[in-house]
C-alpha cells in the first residue's frame, strides 16, 4: 500500500484498537485525544486534520467541521452519524465511510445476552448474592422464560436480523415492523412483518434496532407504551433517543414495563443520579455493545484502511 504524504493528518477522535492505530501511523501523522475529550478538545485541533475517525462519543458538529479546513473524510468506527452535522459535512463534500459489518454479530450476540439477562434477573440476583440475600431466591429473583414468547423486533436490519437469527434457537414467535420489506430474509428467519401498533399490542418483549433519525426520535414513548401488553420487557441497543427515557420511566414505576436493558441513553454519558439507575428493574450498560476484543479490531483495522483508501483515492 502506497504511502501518504507525512504531512497529512488524522484525528482519532477517541480511543480504537492499536491495530488500527499501527495502520493509520505507516502512513501519516496521528494524533489521539485522549478517552475524556470533548468537543471544545476537538476544535482545538481540528485545523490539521485531513480525516476524522470517530466512535461517536464527541459531536462533530458545525463548529467543529468550520475548523477542520482540510478535512476530506470522517470514518466512522461503527454505524451512528446522529453525533455528525452530515448536512453541514455533505456541503464541504467530506466523505463520510461507516464499517457496520464489523460490529453486527457482536451486538446481536449482546442484545441476546441482555434479552436473557433481563427475565431471568441475572444481575439482581447477583447484587442478591453478594449481599447475603440468598433466600430471595424464592420470591422476587423468580424469572420469566424466553421459550413461547412473542419478541418483537423493531428494524429488521444487519443487526435486527442477526438477533432474530440468534433468538430462533429459543422457540420463540418472532415479528418485527421496519419500512421496507424484504420477504426472502423474512421467510429465511421465520420473522412475521406486523403493523407497528400491533407489534406493540402483542409482544412480550421487544428489542429495537433502527438509527437515530427525524423519525425516529422517541418513536416510543407515552402513546407507545399505552398500546404494549402490561408486563412488557424492553431492550434498546440502538440509539438512546429512540426512547422517551421519561415515558420509559413511568412505564417502569407503574409497572406496565416489567423491566429494560438500556446500552444507550438519550445523553451519554447517563448521569449516576438517572432516574433509571435508581430502578432494580433496569440493566444499564455503557454502550458497550460492540465492544468485544474481536469487534474492536475488526473495526478498527476496517476504519483505518478506508480512511487511507479515501484519502489517495480524494
């Protein structure tokens, strides 16, 4: 692989694998900012970048993007752009290269984990343990079966589609609601396409898999919650705001919502003091999703070689 100039930049906007790392620096200059960096962090050095690679924990926005005066390209380590102004971005002509296929099975793999987590009240009945409650094994650390189920799942997309693969394997009755339909993957995973409202009517749980969007945004919230079953489970391990947290909230305290697992969250980082955290109903992750050693270099190496590729080929 060709080399570029040394005097080309790239901003790693936050922490990725150092095989990616090793990759972008036979090539070019890299400059790392720190874990705990912000957006004002970025302005700052925005100027000598001619690409950005982003985890998306740092907005990139139209203050940052007016900085970055040479940028031609933000590689995106994962899926999300809701962090990037990509109207402002398209306008400068920057090229914007995502790398999903590295992360769909090792977010699928954990969607399932908390899909299990959440019934059968894993880690309730963990913090039970370690605090010598070990007789409430008998009363409130009875679970719930994922076997006879109706899971819905909400955006039967790469990763949607690699959990109703996974969940199969637990006799349960599949459906899902997405905009377009793709009957040959339906009929593959043996996934019934249902009305949204009546996805909502039926489900014992449902796990959501769609970006952030216009539409998106809160596309469950008080009148959602309304329609579900009483009892109803949730897990969201695609973005934060698709939820109303406050709707998600009343639903909890009320008990309509029997229990959710959150890896995203409206705001992250989630503030300790969160309503939700104050929940014993509520598993709550760090958008942690992909982040296995396996995803994370995948994903790194795949951002690091498109960003150069970009960079020749712009």
């Amino acid at each position: 692989m060709r080399s570029l100039p040394k005097d080309w930049t790239i901003v790693v906007v936050e922490p990725i694998h150092k095989s990616g790392i090793h990759i972008l620096q036979k090539h070019c200059k890299v400059i790392q900012l720190p874990s705990d960096s912000t957006e004002k962090d970025l302005v700052k050095v925005a100027h000598k970048a001619d690409a950005f690679i982003t985890r998306g924990f740092v907005r990139i926005s139209k203050k940052v993007l007016a900085k970055a005066v040479k940028l031609r390209v933000i590689g995106v380590h994962g899926v999300g752009t809701d962090h990037i102004d990509m109207d402002y971005a398209q306008r400068r002509g920057v090229q914007i290269i995502r790398t999903p296929e590295a992360l769909t099975d090792t977010v699928a793999e954990f969607a399932v984990g908390l899909i299990l987590s959440l019934l059968r009240k894993i880690l309730t009945a963990d913090a039970a343990v370690r605090g010598g409650d070990w007789q409430r094994k008998f009363t409130d650390l009875v679970g719930t079966d994922l076997k006879g189920k109706t899971v819905g799942i909400i955006g039967l997309g790469r990763i949607g589609s690699a959990v109703a693969k996974r969940l199969k394997a637990f006799d349960v009755n599949l459906i899902h609601y997405k905009r377009g339909r793709d009957f040959e993957l339906e009929g593959r995973l043996g996934v019934k396409y249902v009305k949204r409202n009546q996805l909502l009517r039926e489900s014992d749980l449902i796990s959501i898999h769609v970006p952030l969007t216009a539409e998106t945004y809160h596309m469950i919230s008080h009148k959602e919650f309304n329609l579900m079953k009483n009892g109803v489970y949730i897990v969201n391990t695609s973005r934060g705001a698709v939820i109303d947290e406050k709707a998600l909230r009343d639903g909890l305290v009320s008990g309509k919502v029997a229990g959710a697992a959150l890896d995203v969250f409206e705001s992250e980082p989630l503030h300790h003091d969160s309503p939700l955290a104050r929940l014993e109903s509520v598993i709550l992750t760090p958008h942690l999703a992909a982040s296995s050693e396996e995803a994370l270099k995948r994903l790194a190496t795949i951002v690091a070689e498109e960003v150069i590729k970009a960079l020749r080929s712009s």
